[in-house]
C-alpha cells in the first residue's frame, strides 16, 4: 500500500458533459471495479457501496419524482465512503455534476478535504451533441421535433427557455469550465476530448485513464446491461418515440417514464433499428461550427489541460447528412410494431409472474369423484388436439382428416333425407 | 304428486352471434332471473360456464391451470340438480364443438330432466368477418383474403382456419348433432336480427325460449363493445407476426384483450363514425351467399322451430366500412403509436403498483444533521425547478433567469 500523504490521494470527479459516452464509461467502469481496486483506483458503488447518482442528486437536493426517498442522506454516505477507502484514487463519474454552480462545486470539493481534487470534462463535438442532446430528449418524454429544437437553440432570444436553456447548460463548456475553476485550480481540471466517429471506443477509455492513473488495457471486464451502450438512435425510433411522447402527454411520471421506456422500449428498439448515418443540414453545420470554434478559443485562452486533440471539437463538412428524424412511414411503421410487439410480451411476462396468473385452487376445492373423469377427458382433448395440428402439416392426415369430415357430412345429409 | 320436470336450457352458440353481449345481461341479471324462476350459474362460489364446457371436453387452455378446470363440468350438474327453480340455462358458446357423443354426454348429466337447445344463427357474411378478427386477436397470422379463399374452397375444410370456422359456423351439421341427442322441437333456432333492428330484440328473442322477459333486464352498465375496427386489426395481426407465438394463450389473451384491444377501440373512436368498420369484399359475395343458402335450406329441413325470421340469415350487402385489410401504412402507423403509448401506460401503472422494494428507504439511516441538509438542498432545488418552469411561461422571469445564468458563473 502506498503512502498516504493529502498529495498522493486523489480524487477525480468526471463531470461529463453529457451525451459524451458517459454511460459507456460509467458501465465500463462499473463492470470493472475489483480491476481498477488492483490498480488502486476506488470506483464506488457495488452492492453494498454508496449509488453514485444518489449521492449526487443529493448533493443537488434533486428528487426525482417517485423516488424521492432514496436519495436523502446519500451524499454524505459517499464521502464517507471515500474517506474511508484504501485506495489512493478514487473516481466519481456523473454527468450531471456539470451542472453544478459554483456554490455546489465548492460542495462538492469540500466533501474531500483530505483528497486533491481533480477534475474530468469529457468533450464531444458540438455538432454530434446537439443531435444526441435531440435523441435525449426523445428519450426523457419531450415532444420537439428535430428541426424545431435545432433553431431554438440557434436563437440567441430563447436561450434562456427551454429546451436551449436545458441544451447550453449543459453543452457550454466555458461556462462549466468557470463553474469548477471556482472550487479546484485550474491545473487540476483536465479536458478530454472525445475521438471523431469510426475511432476506436477504447481510445476514450483511454484518454481518461491517462489522467486518472488506470490501464485502459486492465478492464477487460464486459458490462451485462442490456443498455450499456448507449447507442445512437435511429430516425424512425426517434420519430415514432417522439410522436408516442405527444399522446402519452406526460402522463407517467419520471420514474415510470424511466422505467418502462429508458430502460425497455428504447433499448429494444435500438437492439433492432440500424441507426444510419445522420447529421446536420450544411446551414446548421455552419452556425454550429461559429459556436464550437468560440468553445474551443475559451478553452485554449484558459490554459486548461487537454488530452486529445480540440480540432475533434469542431464539427467538420462531412458532418452533414440526413436529418435525425428523417425516417419513411414504413420505416417508422416497422419501428413501432416491434415496440409493441417487445413491449407486449414484457407486459404479458411481468402480468405472468405476478399472482394474477396462478392457479385459482378455490374454485376446484369441490370435485368429489369429478376429477379422474375430468382427466381422461383433458387426455383425449390434448390427443385430438396434436391429430388436427399433424392434419396441418402433413398431407397424409389432412386427407385422411378430409375423408372423416365427407363422411360425417353424408350420414348428416342421408339422415336429413330420411326425416 | 306428479313433479314438474327440471326444464335445462343449453345455449350452445354459435360463436359470433352476440354471446358475450347475452352472457353479459345474464350475469347481471342473475336475481331478476331467480325471481322468474330462471337459475343462471356462476355467481360467488358457483362454477362458470367457460370452465365447465372446457371440463367436458377435457379441453385445457394454456395457461389457465389445470386446477381452475378440472371437477367444474360435475359441479355445475350438480349445483343444477341442487337448485330449487324449475328451469336452469347454460350459456357458452363452446358447446356448439360438441361431437354427438359429447352432446349426449352432457345431456345425460341432467338426468331426466327436460332438455332444451337454444342455438343462435347469424348472417354468415358478418360471422365470417367477426370470426377473421377473433382469430386475428387470438395470435392468428392469416390475412382476410387467406381466409376466406379457405372458407370458400371445399377442398381446404378439414385444413386450418377453415376446419375452426365450420365446426363452428355449420349449422346443418350443429343441428344433426343435438337433433339426435334431444328431439328436433327442442332445439331452438334464434336469429339474430339485422344491423340496425331494435336493441334488445335478440336478448327478447332468446327469453321467449328460456321464459324470461327480456324487458325486465337492465344492462350492465359498463357493457363495452370493443369494436377494433379494421386498422386495428391489421395492426395485430402485423404485431402477431412480430411475436412469433413466444406468449401462451392466457397471456396473450390477458394483453391483447384487456388491453390493446379497448385502447385501439378507444383510439379508433375518432376515426369517422363506421369507416373503419369492417365490410365484406365483393369477392366474397358470391361464396357467402351459397353458403348462406346451405344454411337456411339445413334449418328448414331439419324441421327445428325457428325464432325470428330466416331471412335475417340472408348476408346484406352494404357500401358501408372498409374491407379487411384496406388499410394505409399511416394510418397504420398512427394505430401502432397509439397502442405502443397506451400499453406503456397499462405496463407502467403494473409495474408501479409492484414497486415496493424502493421504499426501503437507506436514507433512514442517515444522522439528523445529514437529514437536515439534504432537506434543504431538496427545497432549494424545488424552489429553483419552479422558478425555472415560471420563466419558460413569464417574459419577466425569464428576463431575470437570463441575468441569473450569466452571474451565475462570474460571481
């Protein structure tokens, strides 16, 4: 075990930004917790261990509705935790820790006094995270259309209405960079930028674990959720959740939302779509591009550390493509029917386990002598059954079956002749 | 002294004919009927008709449990042969599967008692229609088309679906069954009335067989015609193909059923009144009518008394609805969407209504002073959302959350 002088502890909080692969991350790491210990990184969690996004809520006073309990208490809980780990690093990873004003950073840093508090901004470019942002809130039960949300968060006079107050909170760097630089020094808050699309996953891996001190090349282990990749979604899913959004009219609240269709609908709909390509109109890639090179000269002017390159940051020419809603109707029609069908059979096996499909043994309480018969007769039925099902495959049996049914017509008929 | 003889009144179908709409008044009804000397069965603690025609046939749904089943058919004989009201009637349209052994089976079990068969008859163009969308909501797969070429062709009767349609739907061969198990002027041939007759007129028709006033019934109050319409059905059966019978028949059932069919009926509500009911293709008029023809000829020639008009048999051929299957992508597409959101919202309220764990709160373990802070955090946080929800509706908020945001960060 090293020593454990304030220098070497440290702590490092990834405060996303969010739609950068975080939720890979986040997986990655959480799958891999007994390997990043063995190089003396504490990631907590686990089944016994503090839920980072709790702790985090908490720290913000966040309730989300439906789960209000479980939140109180849970930030002191972590540091607690923290403080009491072995391990000289530790590393907390949530994006909404980006959202954090100063006062709540200062919170934050505060939680560690006995760690040198380090900082991780993982950075996409803006373009791709204008469209994932989009897709997001598809995914969070807002209705916007693509096109709708694009120029209102192009319009400088509605930037402090949703949704572009709820896209620039999270996206403007420079602004979450002042927030941190208000609670950690400057030289502790590190930049990793997220490589361009066709890289390889693993170099964000990485690039992370170039700052934090883990080899990227340890954690072998794979994430079992079903989700865990996040990935990119197709127009049609995008589409026909949006459309779904507008009639559900927030009906469920954020927990059931979440529930039912973060963590099944979508992740089976994305399990069957192809995403394509998608992108940004050439209009929408300029204007874009203004705002991401302002983002990068900010970043550079301050003088942060940065891991990767910051021309990755600024969406290029080749960005331009479809729009991410543009889906034909077959497409979306293809896209909802295995919705339903996938959320159908969910349904149908969540009614199953319950007790609503047990067998009702009150009712067959009284059979005094009834049941032997009873038996014989489910037999024959079942036998009979498996005949007329053989009937519909094979040629033999379907005329054989053919011949019994003329039969039975023609006594019907000569006895109706008779009478 | 002499006795009365117990008078039994087996309505044995057919399928299609407006059984769940009797069986619904019935039910509800099962005092007034007591009162008119009518026993009706499956009250509290009583067997149910479903359940005892099954036990007859050693017929066991998948999934129902075979417990629920077994025993039943001998517990409604009895509970019959118990009872101290002078007619009893049974109502499930399964019975009219029965082979003759089976009919007399199920006649023998009520002793000497005075059997009556009450079988209600419809226009064969509307059962066929009917008879497609149950199999389209039983998980069936075929289009209209497939089906009724199957129905039509004398050659593909012993092969599903047309095996299940007729031994359903062929009255002539019904009749002969229960003809030779009770005597031809017990077994009672009901019409179903028109589209458009009186309501009520086929519950009349029926108490004048079993010797109940239909006019002293009420209807149940939640008495809801799930009517699917034909985009609805289309979209099933699109689904069906998608599930690939990975659900066993109860489950399906309980899904389908309970609860994608009233949401597609609710949703097809605003679709123009009857445009998307189901109308018979030209191609089957022919077919239909032949068959139709079949039918009323076998009636006359059994010799079985008939109540209401045989000509209500006769197919009507209308311009009204649409026929199967004629149905656009979108409106498809609309159909999907809305059922997608309406189960998401059965599914989420199941779910919600099964949390529980959720509600062991860690937090309780947290010291007060810890409970204290977070307390605060979670009204600061409040306040903040509310204040943020105002500035999206109010110009002078939001003015001010606009200041907010840029001070935010250059205190």
């Amino acid at each position: 075990m090293p020593d454990m002088d304030a220098g070497s502890r440290r702590i490092f909080l990834h405060v996303g930004l969010y739609k950068t692969g975080t939720t890979f991350l986040q997986n990655l790491w959480r799958a891999n917790r007994g390997r990043l210990a063995q190089q003396g990184v504490y990631y907590p969690g686990g089944r016994d261990g503090p839920v980072q996004i709790f702790a985090v809520s908490d720290l913000f006073g966040r309730r989300p509705r439906g789960g209000e309990d479980r939140i109180e208490g849970r930030w002191d809980e972590l540091t607690e935790a923290v403080g009491a780990s072995p391990h000289p690093v530790t590393l907390i990873s949530d994006e909404s820790l980006s959202l954090a004003t100063v006062g709540e950073a200062r919170r934050a840093a505060a939680g560690f006094t006995d760690r040198e508090v380090h900082v991780v901004v993982t950075v996409r470019d803006l373009g791709r995270a204008l469209v994932s942002s989009w897709q997001e809130s598809v995914k969070s039960d807002e209705t916007w259309t693509w096109q709708d949300f694009v120029d209102r968060v192009r319009d400088p006079a509605v930037r402090n209405q949703f949704p572009a107050r709820s896209f620039w909170i999270r996206q403007d760097l420079t602004a979450v960079l002042e927030s941190w630089q208000a609670a950690v020094p400057r030289e502790r808050i590190h930049v990793v930028t997220v490589p361009p699309p066709g890289a390889p996953k693993d170099l964000l891996v990485e690039r992370v674990g170039e700052v934090v001190g883990y080899d990227a090349a340890n954690l072998t282990e794979t994430p079992t959720s079903e989700s865990w990749d996040n990935r990119a979604m197709a127009a049609a899913d995008a589409e026909v959740l949006r459309r779904f959004n507008q009639i559900l009219d927030h009906r469920l609240n954020e927990r059931q939302y979440h529930r039912i269709v973060k963590r099944i609908l979508a992740p089976r709909l994305a399990q069957h779509g192809n995403p394509g390509r998608v992108g940004l109109s050439p209009d929408d890639r300029a204007w874009v591009a203004v705002e991401a090179r302002r983002i990068v000269d900010d970043l550079t002017a301050g003088g942060y550390q940065v891991v990767g390159d910051v021309s990755d940051l600024i969406p290029a020419e080749s960005q331009t493509g479809p729009r991410p809603d543009a889906a034909t109707t077959d497409e979306k029609l293809d896209a909802a029917l295995h919705g339903l069908a996938e959320l159908a059979e969910e349904y149908a096996t969540l009614w199953w386990d319950g007790s609503g499909a047990r067998p009702d043994s009150s009712r067959s309480a009284d059979r005094r002598g009834g049941g032997w018969r009873s038996r014989i007769r489910a037999t024959r039925f079942r036998t009979k059954r498996g005949l007329l099902s053989l009937a519909d495959r094979s040629r033999v049996a379907a005329g054989a079956l053919n011949g019994y049914v003329r039969l039975r017509e023609a006594r019907r008929r000569r006895a109706a002749s008779r009478s | 002294m002499p006795v009365t003889k117990r008078r039994v009144v087996l309505h044995i179908g057919l399928h299609k004919t407006g059984t769940t709409y009797i069986q619904g008044v019935l039910r509800a009804n099962r005092e007034r009927l007591a009162s008119s000397g009518v026993l009706y069965p499956g009250g509290k603690g009583q067997p149910s008709h479903t359940f005892a025609v099954y036990d007859l046939f050693g017929r066991r749904p998948r999934g129902t449990g075979d417990d629920r089943i077994t025993g039943q058919w001998e517990s409604m004989t009895r509970l019959i042969a118990e009872s101290d009201l002078p007619t009893a009637m049974l109502s499930e349209e399964a019975t009219s599967l029965a082979s003759a052994a089976q009919a007399k089976k199920a006649a023998r079990s009520f002793g000497d008692a005075d059997m009556q068969v009450v079988v209600t008859v419809r226009d064969l163009g509307r059962v066929a229609l009917s008879a497609w969308q149950e199999d389209v909501k039983t998980d069936e797969l075929w289009t209209w088309r497939e089906y009724a070429d199957a129905l039509a062709d004398d050659a593909a009767r012993a092969k599903a679906p047309a095996r299940g349609f007729w031994l359903r739907q062929d009255v002539p061969a019904i009749l002969d069954v229960w003809t030779r198990v009770v005597p031809a002027d017990h077994v009672h041939v009901v019409t179903v009335p028109p589209v458009g007759s009186e309501p009520g007129e086929l519950l009349r028709r029926v108490g004048s067989v079993v010797g109940f006033d239909a006019g002293a019934l009420v209807e149940p109050e939640s008495w809801d015609n799930v009517s699917v319409g034909a985009t609805g059905t289309e979209l099933l059966r699109q689904m069906n193909q998608r599930l690939h019978r990975q659900l066993n028949q109860r489950q399906y059932h309980d899904v389908v059923e309970s609860d994608l069919a009233p949401i597609l009926a609710a949703a097809g509500v605003s679709t123009a009144a009857g445009a998307d009911r189901l109308r018979l293709p030209e191609a089957d008029h022919a077919w239909v009518t032949r068959e139709a023809d079949r039918m009323i000829e076998g009636i006359q020639a059994c010799g079985v008394p008939v109540v209401g008009d045989l000509a209500d048999l006769r197919p009507r051929f209308d311009d009204s609805g649409r026929p199967p299957g004629e149905v656009t992508d979108d409106e498809l597409l609309d159909a999907a969407i809305d059922a997608l959101a309406g189960l998401t919202e059965r599914f989420a309220r199941a779910k919600w209504r099964r949390r529980g764990r959720d509600s062991d709160a860690i937090g309780d373990a947290a010291p007060t002073g810890a409970r204290v802070g977070s307390a605060t955090r979670s009204a600061w946080f409040r306040g903040k959302r509310a204040a943020v929800n105002l500035a999206d509706r109010n110009p002078v908020a939001e003015k001010a959350l606009g200041a907010y945001l840029r001070r935010r960060n250059r205190h």
